[in-house]
C-alpha cells in the first residue's frame, strides 16, 4: 500500500520529458489554492509578516495545504540567486532599436529610471539582446534569461511575450513591465492612466460644441491602444455622444466612432476625410503610438484634403506627438508623464526585490489644450 501511494501522481503534475516528476512551481501552488501567486510568495517566504502585511490565517493555511499536497520544496539555487544581491537594476526594451536617442518616445522613460535607480543606490543593466527587432527578440528565451543577472529587471514595450514574462514571474523573479498589462498574473506593473485621459480629451471637444468625434487608431490590441480606446467611448457616452460600432478601414464614413486601420498612411486618405465631414463629424481624435503612424496619417490627410484646422476640422491626440513633428502646432491631447512612470517603476521593482507584493500603478496624464480644436464651423 505505501508503495502504491509512493506511486501515486501528485494533483496537477505532469513528467518531465526526461521521465522524472518535474519540480513543482509556486504557480501550481496558487492555482490549487485559489489565490494569487504573489500570496504564495509572501506566504511560503514569510515576507508578509517582515513586510507589516500578514495575510489571514484561513488564506495561509490554503496556501501551506496546496505547497504539502504538491509536494512543494522551495529551489535551493533559487533561493541562494534571490538572496544574492548585487545591486543591479536591469532594464529590457522590446524595441527595434533600444531607446537611447533623445527623441525616441521611450527615452524620457529612461531618464527618471536613471535619476531614481540613483537615488535608490542601484547600478543599470541595459539588456539590448532585443534591439535586432526580429522573432528572436520577442520569442527567444536566451535574452530574456540573461535578465537573471540582475537583482530585478524593468521591461518597456507594448508587446513584451507574455511566455518570457510567466517564466520570470512563476520562478519569482521580480520584474516590473512600464505600462499596465492584464496577464501573466503575479506580474507588477506601473502604467499610465490612459482612459481618464482619453476621456478628458473628449469632454474637451464636447465642451467645444463638437457632436461627432472620431478616434482613429492602429489595428493593434496593446494596452495602451484598448486603453486609449476605452477612454475615448466613455467620454463620449458621458457626454451624450454617438458611439456606434468600430469602423474598419473598408467601412462606409459613417459607421462608427472609431476607425481601426492596419496601415493608416495608406488607408487614411483625404478623400475619406472629407467624406467624414460631409457625414457630420467635425474633430478627430488620433492615438500615440511608437511610429506616430495614425497622427501622421491623418494630419497628412487633413493638408492634402486642403483644411484648415482648427478653422474647419478640429484635431486632438492622444498622447504626444513625434519628435520630428515638435515644431508643428501643439496639438490638443494629453502629456504622459514618461520620467515619473519610469521612476515609480524602479520603486516598485525596489519593493518587489525586497520582498513587496507584485501590484499595478496608473499614474495619471496631464492634459494640454493645445491649439488645434475649436469650435465646429458653421455650416
């Protein structure tokens, strides 16, 4: 009988390809107790109660039942890698090219991560494995695990691999993502508060007399870009607008508060300005994103239709515009905060280094009247 028990498969196991049982993970541990895997972590680690924050003894008692039941043993290698501290911070962008250039979007980022990791007393890592820009970067492991020789690391990028980041948070690797994420679970995270501030934009234009408003984006499901979107069909449902369904780059112009374009410079053409006109929309709102594509894109459409804005067509974006584009109008929108994300991040990593739960942040936007929406023109 205790050989056949002995024999028994653990719940939720499976062999390794090598044919013994693999070592069970603190993931494992969270799903079989219900909770988070940062509660596994502070539970197994004692690190709620050096940190002020004990959990509940019925939350504690699930967690060590679920660790018993899979036979859970801390990595000793782990373990000794967690405690080594060397006061390096690293930071990973999953960008072309790593955003060292004063005018690419990222660099202010940098800027306050540099200035805080100071204050903190800790060194920066730049990992540029990802800076080819090609699947090896977004999809190879290589790069990623060299992070490990870090004490924590920041990542930037609006679509870091959710496969890469399980594995660090599951082996409780403290790792922070600039900018808010719904998955994996267990991964912190400090990001803009881009819906509040996609919703004060509109507020802005509704409070100009504007009664149709559409936002042109980029065919992308990033955070950033659902956020923004979110943002913008609230604000127009709070103040009485015209929603309708998203319209697709082969859609009538008047199908939708919201055009969705894979290549907005070849998509976003005058003609489909001035039929957006003639179908009563008098602003446009584009999104930020790292090319800057649906801003160019539609402020080139707007030049070549031959319109004056703010005279006949109001504009607004939301975020910043490129560098290259500075010295034109300052464009109705919102500033993001990019050096105070970046220096809340390095205080969370900080925490999270020192054994602090993973959690997520907003930061909010400041919003900039600018000087290209007025008033709709008078039919």
């Amino acid at each position: 009988m205790a050989k056949e028990a002995a024999g028994r498969a653990r719940p939720g196991r499976a062999p390794a390809p090598d044919g013994r049982r693999a070592r069970p993970r603190q993931a494992e541990v969270a799903r079989l107790a219900g909770v988070s895997q940062a509660t596994v972590s502070l539970v197994l680690s004692g690190r709620d109660i050096a940190t002020g924050r004990p959990i509940s003894s019925e939350t504690r008692r699930k967690v060590l039942d679920a660790a018993h039941s899979l036979g859970y043993v801390p990595d000793p290698a782990a373990s000794r890698l967690a405690a080594a501290r060397n006061n390096l911070l690293g930071v990973f962008s999953f960008t072309a090219t790593f955003p060292t250039d004063v005018r690419h979007s990222y660099y202010p980022f940098l800027v306050g991560v540099e200035q805080e990791a100071a204050a903190q007393g800790y060194d920066l890592v730049l990992f540029t494995g990802s800076s080819s820009g090609g699947a090896g970067a977004t999809h190879g492991t290589g790069a990623l695990n060299r992070v490990r020789l870090a004490d924590g690391c920041l990542f930037l990028g609006r679509h870091a691999p959710a496969d890469g980041l399980r594995r660090l948070v599951a082996d409780d690797f403290p790792v922070v993502h600039v900018g808010r994420r719904d998955e994996p679970e267990g991964l912190a995270w400090v990001g803009a508060d881009y819906v509040s501030a996609s919703r004060e934009v509109v507020t802005a234009l509704a409070g100009l007399g504007h009664r149709r408003v559409l936002l042109v984006r980029e065919d992308d499901d990033a955070p950033a870009s659902t956020d923004r979107e979110r943002g913008f069909l609230d604000g127009l449902a709070s103040n009485g607008l015209p929603t309708g369904a998203s319209a697709s780059a082969g859609a009538g112009p008047g199908s939708g508060a919201v055009f969705r374009s894979g290549d907005p410079r070849g998509e976003l053409t005058a003609d489909r300005v001035r039929a957006w006109l003639a179908d009563g929309f008098t602003a446009f709102v584009a999104e930020e994103t790292d090319t800057g594509a649906a801003w160019r894109a539609l402020r080139a459409a707007v030049d070549e239709a031959g319109l004056d804005c703010p005279g006949q067509v109001s504009l607004a974006l939301l975020g910043s515009p490129p560098a290259d584009l500075a010295d034109q109008p300052a464009p109705m929108g919102f500033d993001i905060p990019r050096p105070a994300l970046g220096a809340e991040a390095v205080r969370l990593l900080a925490a999270r280094i020192a054994g602090g739960p993973a959690v997520g942040t907003l930061v909010a936007c400041a919003f900039r009247p600018g000087a290209t929406a007025g008033p709709p023109a008078t039919p």
